[in-house]
C-alpha cells in the first residue's frame, strides 16, 4: 500500500505514461505496470491516489469523534466529504490530512489515524472507497 503522490520522487515502471490517465486511472494504470514488471503473484501493489487520510473521509463523524475538539469541525468535514464523488477523489486543492489538520491542529496521523480507522469499520471504508476495495477484495481472492 503505498501513496501515490508520494512515490513521485521515484521511479516506477510506467511512470511517464500515467500521464495518459486521469484520477484513480493513474494509480490502476500504474500498479499493472509495477504488477507485471514484478512478476511475482504473491506482490499485489495498492496506489492510494492521494493519502491514506481519504480513506477516513469515509465517515467524517468519526474524526469529529475522535481527535480532540473534533466536534466543532463535524460539518466542516462533512462538507468537504460532500464536495467528491467518494473519499479516494479528495485532493483538489490540498491532501486529505490537510484538510484535517487546518480543522483539528492536534490531529496526529500516526495515533488518531488508526482509531479513526477502526471507529469507521473496514466494511464501511470498502463501501466508500471502491479502488481500496477491489484491493482487498483482490487479496480475499487469492487467499482462498
């Protein structure tokens, strides 16, 4: 699972064709690319188009809840969550924890991001976030 606009200082296989992509498509595009040049089925890339944080948005209650004095930004966040098709396409004009941290300074990735997680549920973020679901869904699959 890696942050797609955070491997922009590496180089990946297909890295100067996802250009030809848009969205969501540049990170599917690109994990066939680092799948097939891996060659290896037990390696199943996942590019998060922004940041794990969007996987949050899922359920803005939930960071509201939990990151202290969260509740005065509920339906700031809520209307940020509003604003995209699904909480994978939030990024426009600043990442997801940005969004976040201008709301809730003492927001911390490491801590609040893994309670928030478990507060929303893996089945609700799957059926928020199609692109982190087929990935799962993916690794279900093999597994069996």
């Amino acid at each position: 699972m890696f942050d797609l606009y955070g491997l922009r200082w590496i180089s990946l296989p297909g890295w100067d064709d996802r250009i030809k992509h848009e969205g969501q498509q540049q990170a599917v595009y690109l994990q066939e690319r680092m799948a097939h040049d891996m060659s290896n089925s037990k390696f199943l890339p996942y590019l998060s188009l922004y940041e794990f944080e969007a996987l949050l948005f899922a359920e803005t209650d939930e960071i509201a809840h939990n990151v202290p004095e969260g509740k005065h930004a509920q339906r700031d966040l809520k209307a940020i969550r509003t604003r995209y098709p699904t909480p994978e396409h939030i990024n426009l004009t600043k990442p997801p924890s940005k969004h976040i941290v201008d709301m809730l300074p003492n927001y911390n990735k490491v801590l609040y991001g893994a309670i928030i997680a478990q507060a929303i549920g893996l089945n609700h973020i799957r059926t928020e976030c199609t692109h982190f679901n087929k990935w799962l869904t993916e690794i279900e699959t093999r597994l069996l």
